[in-house]
C-alpha cells in the first residue's frame, strides 16, 4: 500500500499521540510511510455542554469510524478511554501502545489552598473536571470539594485555571507527560498526582491504540506495535465496562495491571470500589472482570458504598 493516512483529532495531545503511533510504525518497519488526517469529532464541536449531557457514547470516535469504513483513512487514533463498547462493523483495534502512568493529577495555583485545607470555614474548594467519575471520587476523597464541569483540550482547561475559574483541576498524568509538560517546573502551577490506589483511574487511561478495517494490510502492520501486557489490561478493563453496561461518560473506572506475576485489578461502580486477583492469563483476567461487574452490581443494588 501507500502511504497509511492515520487519523486524529485536531488538539495538541491527540496530534502527538498520532506522532507516537507513527514513531513505532517507522521502528518496525522503516519503509512504511504514513501522513496525518485531522478530523474533527462531535465531542470536538460542542463544548457548550457537559459530556454526559450529549449523550452519545462515541463522541470522539464516530467520524473515524466512518472515515475507515469509507477509505478515506487507513487507521484512526484514539485515547482508548474515550472508545465506545462496541466498534463499528468491520473494524477492529490493531494495535494497542504501551501504556503511560495511570495516575489523575490535582493541579492548583501556585501557593494555592489545597482542598481539605483548614482557614476558609465554609467556603468550597472548585474542582473543574467533565468526568462522572472524578467528581465523584473528589466528594469521597476531599471532604470540602465541589465539582464544576470543565471542556476542552489539557492547554485550554490550564488556561482557565490561571484565570481563577476553578480552585483545581484534574488531569491525566500520561497526557501531561505526552505533552513534555515538566510538572516539577512549572513557576505558575503545582501538579499533585494522585495515587491510583486513592483515585482510580478510567478504565485505558494513559493507553494509546489505533482502530482498522478488519484484515486490512493496515492492520497486519499495527499488529507489529502492539505491546501485550498493556492489550491485557485493555481487553479486561473494557470487559468490566462491558459486564457493567457502562460507557466512558458513567462514574465507573477499572485499573488492571500486573504483580508478581498475577492479574491485581480494582474497580469501582456508582461508589462501590471491589479488588480482585487472579493468574496472569487474559483468560483468567477476563473472567475476573465478570465476577467483579457482578460484585459492584450487588453493591449498588444494595446501596453500598466504597465497600
């Protein structure tokens, strides 16, 4: 084939995390050639509304979708946590990236109170963040936070915290890293990360992956970049999702990883946070994922919390 058009979105992370998939295309094969195609998603177009709100569960994903199976690009990029359940007819994912740092990251003012602080009485600490599931961990972990919905792009939600909207904001640290943003540097603002321990990450954050058309010569050559430990965590973390009927824009959140050779992964649905292990096999793991949807199901049913 020609050159592989890989599209993305418009924003500067998305723009560099295409520039990784391309990087590790030209490290598997030096002959392959790609070209960048922007292409601008509804979740992109409407900023005037929460994410929740818009109601769809492939905001940022849909138009790649139909520029794959259209032929008008070879692969698409996409921040795996923004990926709905289910793909597109014909399509498949062809590569998963090795996975960046898990961890969400509070980031304040410069000398700024931080939230549970002691001195402002009543007053509320306002954490900007879109997600139904920092908002609501940030309630449980912060004693005096409230959350305010925030959209767009890492650079944009930065600008509107310099402009005193928000007390704090929350962000991922792999995209902060993507974006050489030095945390430890910054004469303006103080990143704290936040343990995933404490805080758990959306299910795929900080993983990169491309989609395809299904038995396309684009994605036999994606399969080369894959990395196999972090398609692990990505296939059981989805799974979860799935046994839980949850989309990207639900409070629920999946962090799967490996220890001493066994699959640990942590979970949490409307409150209810579960631990389960199992063997390092994805079969084993998938099978974990079920039994632990099933135990945060019943927690909810019984209206549970942070059990």
């Amino acid at each position: 084939m020609g050159k592989i058009r890989v599209g993305t979105r418009g924003s500067r992370l998305a723009l560099k995390q295409a520039a990784m998939v391309q990087e590790a295309l030209r490290q598997a094969d030096s002959h392959i050639e790609t070209e960048i195609v922007v292409i601008h998603t509804k979740g992109d177009k409407i900023l005037d509304k929460p994410l929740a709100a818009i109601g769809d569960k492939g905001i940022f994903v849909s138009e790649f979708e139909q520029a794959l199976s259209a032929g008008k690009i070879d692969i698409a990029v996409h921040s795996a946590k923004d990926l709905p359940m289910t793909l597109a007819k014909g399509l498949c994912i062809a590569a998963v990236l090795p996975r960046g740092d898990v961890r969400d990251v509070l980031v304040v003012p410069k000398g700024a109170r931080l939230p549970g602080s002691v001195g402002d009485g009543t007053r509320k600490f306002v954490i900007g963040s879109g997600s139904r599931r920092r908002q609501e961990q940030a309630v449980q972990v912060w004693e005096n936070v409230v959350c305010k919905d925030i959209r767009g792009n890492v650079d944009t939600r930065l600008r509107k915290l310099k402009e005193g909207s928000y007390d704090g904001i929350i962000l991922a640290k792999a995209g902060l890293d993507r974006l050489d943003i030095d945390i430890r540097e910054d004469n303006e603002l103080t990143y704290l990360p936040i343990p995933p321990e404490q805080f758990l990450p959306a299910a795929c954050q900080g993983i990169i992956v491309a989609e395809a058309v299904q038995g396309s010569l684009a994605e036999k050559l994606c399969r080369q970049i894959t990395d196999g430990k972090t398609e692990q965590c990505f296939l059981v973390e989805r799974e979860v999702l799935a046994r839980l009927s949850a989309n990207c824009s639900e409070p629920a959140a999946a962090w799967c990883r490996q220890e001493e050779g066994m699959l640990v992964l942590d979970a949490m649905y409307a409150g209810n946070k579960r631990q389960l292990t199992c063997k390092a096999e994805t079969a084993a793991g998938l099978e974990m994922a079920g039994r632990i949807a099933k135990l945060l199901k019943e927690a909810s049913a019984l209206g549970g919390k942070l059990g």
